[in-house]
C-alpha cells in the first residue's frame, strides 16, 4: 500500500525512472507485462514504470522564473531595501503556487531583516515556512525569523526556534545559537522560579501593603503565564492560612475545569469555599462548582445543532437546518440552534452551552472540517454525544462520543472502486484529475482501493484546476504524446529517414505517421474526481483520441465500427464522484449531458442522495421536503437530506428507546441498525461510521438514472 499522498513527478523524472526500471527488468529472468507510466503509454513489448502517485506542490513556471529574474535585477538597482522587497513581493502575488514565488518571498524577508524591519521580515519567513518548510534556504530562513522574532520581543518563538536550530548545529554555530536562546529564554522568564520568589515575598512581606502587593504579583503570574505543573507543586503541601492560598487554590480549579478534571475540580472547590469562604473569588467559585454540577444534568428530549446560520456558509447552514426541522416536524423534541459562523472556537463554546446550560442530551452538526474538530474536541471531554455531518476523515477517532453521518471521500472512492470491479469486471483504470487537494485525496483513495482489490491504475495525468482544454493529457493517457518512447514511431521514422524524399513529402510522412499511430488503450475506465463542468470538457477532449467512451449500447458499437472500419473495439467508462451531478438545463437534463452530450454518456458516477430515486425512504423524505418548503423554489440536496436523516435518526431512539443520559444515547446510538433514510439504509460501524449503501447513477441519453441497490454495495468504515 502505497502512502496517502502521492509524488507528481516532472517529465524528466518519469523518464528517466523508467528507462532505469527498464533497464533493471531486462536483467531480470523475470516475464514483464508492458505498463505504461504516468506520462501515457507505449508500444507492445515496453517496459516502464506504473505512474507515480500525485500530490499538490509548487510548479516551476517559466514566465514566473522570468519575472522572478527581472524583479531581481530591478531590486539589486533600488537602494532602498523596502521598496526593493516589495518588488519582489510583485512576484509572489502575480504568480502564487511557483517555486519563483517561494524564492521573491525568501528574497524579500532578507531585505527586510537586514533593513531592520523585523515585524515585516518576521512575517514573510513565517509564510514562506508554512508554505513549504523543506525549501532550500530554510534553515537560514528559520534563523533570520527566530532573530526577527527576539527583536521585535516574542521571545518564546525566538526561544523555541532557537533551540530547534541548536540541537542540529556543532562546533561555534552552535555555541552562538546558544547564545542567542539563552537570551531569548531570559527575555521570555522563567516562570516558575518567578513564582515561587513572589510566594515567598508574600510569606515575608512585613506590612499588609507588601503583602498585597506580592499577592498581586502571585496573581499576574499564574494568569496564562505560571504553567499547571508550576501552580500545582506550588499548591501542593501550602497551608490555607498563606495569603496567597486563595488565589492558586483558584487558578487550580480552573485548570482542572479546562482539563474536564471534574472529581479534582469538585473536590478543590469544595475545598476552596469551605477555607476561603470571603475570598473575593469564592462567588466565581460557587459558579464555577454549579456550572461543573449542571454537566450530569440532562434534558431527555433537548437536541442541540451546530450550524453556520450567518456568515459566508450561512446557505449550508440553512439547508441542513430545513432538513432537521423537517426530520423533527411534529415531535414534542426541543430543538435549540446554535450559529457557529464559521469559527472555530464558536463551535467550542456552543458544545459546552448545550451541554451545562441546555442540557441537551445530543448535538447535531457541525459541517466545516475546522469547527467539527473542535466541536469533536469539546463533546468528547463533556460526554456529549455529538452526530457531526462533516466529510473531514478521522474526526470520529476524536473519541468515542463522537459519531458521524455524512458522504466522504473516501466512501466515494471505496463504493466507485467496488462498483467497477466487483459489477463490472474492471481490473485496469487510468486517473484523470485536478492538482486540487481533492482531487489528490480522491486519486489516492481510489487508487488504494484499486490496488487493495487486485486491480491497477495504468496511467495518472494531473491537470490545473482551471484548466479548459485537455488535449495533451489525453494523448499521454494513449501514447499519442512521448512519440519518442513507442518503438512502432521510431521504426516508422527510420523508414522515412531512409527514403529519398525533400522536405515537403519528408513533413507530409511523418505527419501520416503521427495520425496513423494507434493509441495505447490498456485501461477498461478512467476516474475523473473533478465537477461536471469539467468532465463536460474532459470527454470530448478524450474522444479526440480515439477513446470510445460512448458505447454501451450495441447498436451504438455497430455503428462505430463501421464509421472507423475496426471489428475489435475497445471501449472505456468514465466514473466520477458527486461532484458529477448537476442543476437540471433548459432542456430538462442535466447540464452534464447538455454540455457534455454523447461523450459523457454511459459513463457512472456515486453519490450519496439522488432526489428521482425510487427508493421508498428517499421519496417519502422528497415529497414531504416539497411539501413542507413549497415557498423554497429548490428542490432538496445531499445537506438537507442528511440533516433530516440525523435528526430523524435522534427523534427515532428517543421515541422508542428512552435515553435518560447522555451516556444512554451514545450506546442507542452505536446500535443503531437498518435506519431507513432518505440517504439510504444506515447502521453505525464500530468507529461510529455511518455505513450505508451509496446511490450508484449512470449517465444516457435520456438523463441521470439510478443503477440497482446491489450495484452499490455499501460504505463507510
């Protein structure tokens, strides 16, 4: 099994590892089956690698090297390094995602550094860092923003880098950074030791002003800098009579609170207002005991949901929310909405707001990968249920209150692979798909699940994500590109060479070479994880070359072999993603077919909710959604279905099962078996997966249809 991400080799590279490949299987008494690698295919009876796997990374680009060199020369001219760097920075704006781009970044954050801009050159090092922390002048970069960053006073960053740098040099290098960390560490403080000296002086203080005013600095360090090992082995065997009792014993319980530390929590509270029942933080600490009691108390029928109501995603949030209104139309359940907007500590806070103030005993949602995490994050430490409908992979390995019902990629990936290899046979495919991190992550997914079943992905071209035309990607795909690499090409050139012909009849050869060529079709389907825009492209661009994908019908094939004069054609299914489906055109169909017309036909795509299906759970959730939201003019998605599946999901088990904890709910939950939703029939798997059969929807000529249930298989971990 290969690695999630996969390396996309350059020309040169591919090349070159495949003459080496061959070179080695020639040595060997090995029999070979000819393969063709990632830059198309090759003749009967060549040996080259199997394509490279892909993943997004910088591209060398021409025209950036070239503006690159010219915003260089223009700068070294500028003598004032500021506008010298922002120069460069022209460079980093016009042409982003370039290795030219890195290079006017790290350029720029010298110029800066040495004009003493350290705020400036700070920041662009640690954006040329995130992007790419294996770029060639790193570690220099590392050190220019560790300095930047002792200058400008964030010393616990200069600290941190500082050290990192140290441990990897030797000889005087090291001794300076050294140096350097050294005073970094000092400008940051040592924080414990700064404790205990201000303990100590409110122990001694001879009059109650230097008391206080110990105190007081007792208070300022352990408020976010004193760590909880500092705070607690100071804590730790000091009498309630010391005036600075109260104030650590506080800040201890708040840490356990922040660490759900709730049986050390009750007990310091308890503690606390039993000793310090004046102290000016015994009413918070009252608080803080009846907010930490309320956890445990649960309202058997209040269900929160997490969804982005306003803000940029606020259409999604409200397209969930139609569907779990709908699922919960008529129950006498509470239903208490949260808006995260879209951030992520929001999504934090709200957990914690059903939990201790609403008592909700489940949490619906929420939808972005970075707010499920936290909100992931927060249900596990609270033991909240919570049913998140996000495609990030692994959030239910969070923990195991945390469940998940929605279509990911790697569903797709698993239920696309296992329809064109168990159904159809399948056993060798081509990818085609966009350097976006989808598309790297759904190539990779299907590309494992290929490999897993026995199959093999025969060729891989990547394409920009706004890329329109494709020709040059489908001619790799059947060797129609590398002429140089087909034997059938070369011993045709030689031919032409050896014949006594001027340069017209020479030109008007080779190009009757080239077009006789026939392509290398060594691949039964091709995967396109790209949206039905661009597969609308993609198909005719394959045509082109002479890859038949249109030929399910035999009368179809008849008709092409006599059009070509070929008796033995060999055809090729398209297979795609949801990303496929679309809006319905002014003809009726979809505008994938519209677009696409007969290129795209019978080709097959997954997705997790198709609104003409004929499944009874699906249609009877289609004609109440249309029903209920008759002034909404659209019909409902994949969001609302899976919102109203959710909630349905919860009213059912707290209908017919009862859950009076939370702890109740988590295990109905786990059990779940066979729910009949509008997505499909769904169970939980042991890592809280739904696991359910796909819509499995092949494309004609007279629309999208739905293929039959065992064509789906099923997903989900």
């Amino acid at each position: 099994m290969h690695p999630p991400t996969m390396e996309v080799l350059s020309l040169s590279s591919r090349r070159a590892l495949g003459l080496g490949l061959a070179l080695l299987l020639t040595a060997c008494p090995k029999t070979t089956t000819p393969v063709r690698g990632g830059a198309g295919g090759t003749g009967e009876g060549s040996q080259q690698t199997l394509p490279t796997k892909p993943q997004v990374e910088a591209k060398k680009d021409a025209t950036a090297d070239a503006a690159l060199a010219q915003a260089v020369e223009t700068a070294a001219r500028t003598p004032d390094k500021l506008q010298a760097a922002e120069v460069l920075l022209t460079v980093r704006k016009t042409y982003p995602g370039t290795t030219a781009s890195q290079e006017a970044l790290y350029r720029a954050g010298v110029l800066y550094f040495e004009s003493e801009n350290y705020a400036e050159a700070r920041k662009t090092f640690n954006e040329l860092l995130f992007e790419n922390p294996l770029y060639p002048q790193a570690e220099d970069a590392k050190y220019k923003l560790a300095l930047s960053a002792l200058e400008v006073g964030a010393y616990r960053d200069a600290y941190q880098t500082l050290s990192s740098l140290a441990e990897r040099a030797e000889g005087a290098q090291r001794e300076k950074l050294l140096q350097e960390a050294a005073r970094a560490a000092e400008g940051a403080g040592l924080f414990g030791v700064a404790l205990d000296n201000a303990v100590k002086a409110a122990e001694d203080a001879k009059t109650p002003q230097e008391q206080a005013a110990a105190v007081q600095r007792v208070e300022q360090l352990v408020e976010g800098r004193a760590s909880f090992v500092d705070v607690a082995r100071v804590v730790e065997g000091m009498s309630p009579r010391h005036p600075a009792w109260p104030v650590l014993t506080f800040k201890l319980a708040r840490i356990y609170y922040h660490l759900r530390d709730w049986t050390r929590l009750e007990e310091t509270l308890n503690r606390f207002l039993q000793e310090a029942p004046s102290s000016p933080f015994a009413g918070q600490a009252r608080e803080l005991l009846s907010r930490a009691t309320r956890r445990v108390e649960v309202r058997p029928k209040t269900v929160g949901v997490l969804l982005p109501m306003t803000g940029r995603y606020k259409p999604i949030g409200e397209a969930v929310l139609r569907g779990v209104q709908l699922g919960l139309a008529g129950s006498d359940i509470e239903l208490i909405v949260k808006d995260t907007q879209g951030e992520v500590m929001l999504a934090g806070q709200a957990v914690e707001q059903l939990a201790f103030d609403e008592g909700a005993i489940a949490v619906l949602g929420p939808l972005l990968p970075d707010d499920s995490r936290r909100a992931a994050l927060v249900a596990e430490e609270l033991q909240i249920p919570l049913l998140t409908m996000t495609r990030a992979e692994g959030i239910t390995e969070i923990g195991p209150h945390v469940f998940r019902n929605m279509l990911t990629n790697s569903a797709q990936a698993q239920a696309i692979a296992d329809y064109a290899m168990r159904v159809r046979g399948f056993k060798r495919f081509a990818v085609l798909y966009p350097n976006i991190p989808y598309g790297v992550e759904m190539a990779n997914g299907f590309w494992d699940e290929v490999v897993e079943k026995g199959g093999t992905v025969r060729g891989a071209e990547s394409y920009a994500h706004d890329q329109t035309t494709f020709t040059d990607e489908a001619k790799k795909l059947v060797g129609r590109y590398y002429l140089e690499d087909r034997a059938d090409y070369l011993e045709g050139m030689r031919d032409i060479q050896g014949e006594s012909l001027d340069a017209f009849r020479k030109r008007k050869a080779v190009e009757k070479l080239k077009g006789g060529l026939e392509p290398v079709v060594d691949f039964e389907a091709i995967f396109i994880p790209d949206d039905w825009k661009r597969v609308s492209l993609v198909g005719p661009a394959l045509a082109v070359e002479d890859i038949i994908t249109n030929a399910c019908d035999p009368r179809d094939l008849e008709r092409i072999r006599k059009t070509t004069g070929k008796k033995d054609l060999k055809t090729v299914t398209l297979l795609g993603t949801n990303t496929w489906s679309s809006p319905k055109g002014r003809s009726g169909l979809p505008e994938l077919i519209e677009r696409g017309g007969k290129f795209v036909t019978c080709s097959v795509y997954v997705d997790g909710f198709f609104i003409d299906s004929q499944r009874p759970a699906t249609r009877k959730f289609v004609q109440a959604f249309r029903e209920a939201y008759k002034d909404v003019d659209k019909d409902p998605g994949l969001l609302e279905a899976i919102g109203y599946d959710s909630a349905l999901m919860l009213r059912q088990l707290i209908d017919k099962q009862r859950p009076r904890t939370r702890s109740d709910m988590r295990e109905a939950l786990l059990n779940l078996k066979n729910f009949e939703g509008a997505t499909g029939r769904t169970s939980f798997s042991d890592k809280r997966e739904a696991v359910k059969p796909l819509f499995m929807l092949s494309v004609d000529n007279r629309g999208v249809k739905e293929l039959p249930p065992e064509a789906a298989g099923g997903s989900g971990s």
